[in-house]
C-alpha cells in the first residue's frame, strides 16, 4: 500500500482530499475538501513541502463535502476544473446546499473540461482510467491506476459500507451495479482510497462488506 498519494482529511464531513504526485512533481488534486482559513492552509503546506505543483483539479462528484475547495485550488494554483457532464446539476446546486448546512462555501468554478467512461486521465507519466459509477450521485467517476493497482473512489465505495443513495440523483440498485461492474471486476489486491474513512482493498470488501454479501 506505498502508493505516493497524500490524504487530507477536512470540512465537518471528514472528507478525503487526495494530492496525488507524477514523478515530476506535478500533481492531481482530487476532491478538495478545504472550507476553512486552517485547512486551506494545510493544502498549501502540503504541496510545499512535497515541492508539489498542482496541474490538475479533479471532482470524483460535485456533493458539498467534495467542491468546498474547488474555487481556492482552481485560483491559487490556476487550473480548470474537470468532472463528469453529468454532476453539473450536483455542482450548480452547491449554493443552495451550503447555505442548507450554513456552511461557508466559495462557489466553484465552471468546469473547464468533461470526463467520461474510459477516459485516460494522465500526467508525466501517472496515467488512470476513469470508470463511471452512478448511484451515490447521477455521474460520479472512480479514478482506476492500473499500474500501481489503486483506485481512488470517491463515495462509491468505502471500507465496510456504500455511499448513501438517499440525496438527489442516488440510487441503491445503480450503485451496486457500479460497484459490481465496475470495482469488483478490479484484481482483489486493488487498493481502494475513498472519499471517507480508511483505504480498503477490493478483495476485501467483495468478503466482508455487508452490503454487498449476495
């Protein structure tokens, strides 16, 4: 599990920011999570430290807890924002969403570019397959790399659960089905980083998750 990927935790949801490293030292960054002054902070250290250069911003889906950052990453760093066609509703909505939690939230910025089913999503030599996975939201999207065998999941997946399917745009049966096709067709030993709680492996989850035991 020594993948070079580095995770923050943030915002009242504990969400999962992923920083990910070409060998360059460009990096993706994926689903930031970053509401307040201290966490914006922590994403900044982060990237220093490592001597990381932000190159892509990415959302898995556009659920609050996922976009709070969008605005600052895409402004600090000056990078567009990718996701799938199918979470601009999800993503428009975050206004409304906020103020329902009261929470403050910079609106993100219009997409600069779509990703679908089977894309490549590359950089300086990372390279991962996007999988289309529905059912926690209308399009989320998994992040597959072959090479290394991890995938970064957003809420689709977690350690011992699913993503929820009770906000707009869920379905129980749809996520199951995207889990069934699309993750555990994964090799077991796959490394699975969600968008909550701790990484997992699909094998592990195929024996022991109990919502999807047949």
């Amino acid at each position: 599990m020594a993948h070079t990927i580095h995770t923050l935790t943030q915002n009242p949801f504990q969400e999962n920011t992923y920083i990910v490293p070409a060998p360059s030292g460009r990096c993706l960054v994926i689903d930031p999570g970053c509401m307040e002054a201290y966490e914006r902070k922590e994403l900044t250290a982060l990237i220093e430290d490592n001597r990381l250069t932000p190159a892509r911003l990415i959302n898995t889906h556009c659920h609050i807890d996922h976009i709070l950052g969008n605005k600052f990453v895409a402004d600090t760093y000056g990078l567009g924002l990718e996701i799938h066609e199918g979470e601009l509703s999800v993503l428009t909505s975050g206004v409304m969403v906020a103020n329902m939690y009261s929470l403050p939230y910079q609106p993100s910025p219009e997409p600069s570019g779509f990703l679908k089913e089977g894309d490549t999503v590359e950089l300086d030599g990372l390279s991962f397959t996007v999988l289309f996975t529905p059912g926690h939201s209308p399009a989320s999207i998994c992040l597959y790399n072959a090479q290394e065998g991890y995938v970064i999941a957003g809420a689709v997946l977690f350690r011992d659960s699913i993503g929820r399917t009770d906000l707009p745009g869920g379905d129980h049966g749809t996520l199951i089905r995207s889990i069934r096709e699309k993750l555990f067709v994964l090799p077991n030993d796959t490394v699975v980083y969600p968008g909550h709680g701790p990484e997992t492996t699909i094998g592990y989850e195929k024996m022991f998750n109990p919502f999807l035991q047949d």
